[in-house]
C-alpha cells in the first residue's frame, strides 16, 4: 500500500526549510515570512503547529532538541527523519516533474467575463492589473532585499522569482485585454451570454 502523503500544502514548505537545518516552528514562521513563502502557503500559529504534530506522527519528522533562548518559552527544535528525508524527496521530485491541472478561480470567472458588460469587464481588469502589479513588485522587493544583500542564497529564493514570473505574465496579459478593449478589437456579447455581439 502507497503511504499517504500529507494532505496540507504547508507540510511542503516546512519539510523543504528543515533540509536547510533544524528548526523550531518559530524560526519556520519567521523564515516563511522572511522569504515571502506566507503567499504561496496560508501560514498561522494553529496551522503550522499542526502540520508539525502531523508529520512527526507520521514519522516524517522527530523532534531533536529542546531550546530555551533567554526568558522566552522552551522551543522545540525538529529534523527530518532518513525516512521522512526519503519521502520528501521522491514528493517534490513528482510534483516538479509531472504537470497537474490547477483550478484558479480567475480562470473560472474571466470564462464570463461578457456577462460584465464592456465598461465593467474594463473597470474590474483595470483594478486587477494595479493590484498585479504592486504585488509583482512586492515579491521583486523580497527577493531583492534577500538575495541581493547575500543573506539567502539565490536557490532558497527561486520560488519568489517564480512568483515574480508569473505576476508578470498575468499582468501582461490582462493589459493587453484592456488595449484590445480599449481599440474595440475584442467583439462583446450583446446580451451577457457567450454567444452574439452587439454588432450582431
């Protein structure tokens, strides 16, 4: 029987930052945060502590030492088992190797985007372009403030550029939308469905 892999997609990141080094679950907050790694993970106390309870139930990681840094709490300090290194490993290597269909709820609503009307449709792109670019720019800022400074290595940081990539492309083409709008060069439906213009 195949073992189950961990349902939560935050058990990728905090098995991917405990190959660097040993952590306690605050250090991986931080660090997730650091990296700007809190947008492509829903990252909160109850959720990560979960996942690490998850995993060393599993097996996948076992808890090394205890900490106490100062006044503050005692923190435990978690690594990868041979086991939990393995299956990690052979989880990211599939996940990088095999494409799967994602369902972003974008790709769903521009689907009908006709059903706006023109002005609408123009106004809410318009809006989303503005937001895409200034989180383009934010992911840009973390990984230039990281990476350029020489705190992080490039490699720790290559999803942020890929973050970055794709903000942009996105950007790009909703821009483009707009210009074609905007040069009545994209036909509309004349009355919100899929089929018709209102030229026709």
């Amino acid at each position: 029987m195949t073992e189950q892999r961990p349902a939560n997609p935050l058990a990728l990141a905090v098995l991917g930052l405990l190959v660097e080094r040993p952590m306690h679950p605050h250090a991986i907050a931080a660090t997730l945060r650091e990296r700007g790694l809190d947008q492509a993970f829903k990252v909160t106390t109850g959720s990560l502590y979960d996942t690490v309870r998850s995993l060393e139930r599993a097996g996948w990681i076992t808890a090394r030492e205890t900490v106490r840094v100062g006044g503050r709490p005692e923190r435990t300090v978690y690594a990868h088992t041979e086991h939990g290194r393995r299956r990690f490993v052979a989880w990211l290597d599939e996940l990088i190797r095999v494409p799967t269909k994602e369902y972003p709820r974008f790709l769903s609503a521009v689907s009908y985007l006709g059903a706006l009307g023109r002005e609408q449709a123009r106004d809410a792109l318009s809006e989303r372009a503005d937001r895409l670019a200034g989180q383009a720019d934010e992911a840009h800022r973390a990984w230039a403030e990281v990476v350029e400074s020489g705190r992080v290595p490039r490699l720790f940081m290559i999803e942020v550029e890929y973050v970055h990539r794709m903000l942009q492309a996105e950007l790009a083409w909703v821009r483009e939308i707009i210009a074609d709008l905007d040069a009545g060069a994209l036909p509309w439906p004349a009355h919100g469905g899929r089929e018709g213009t209102e030229d026709g």
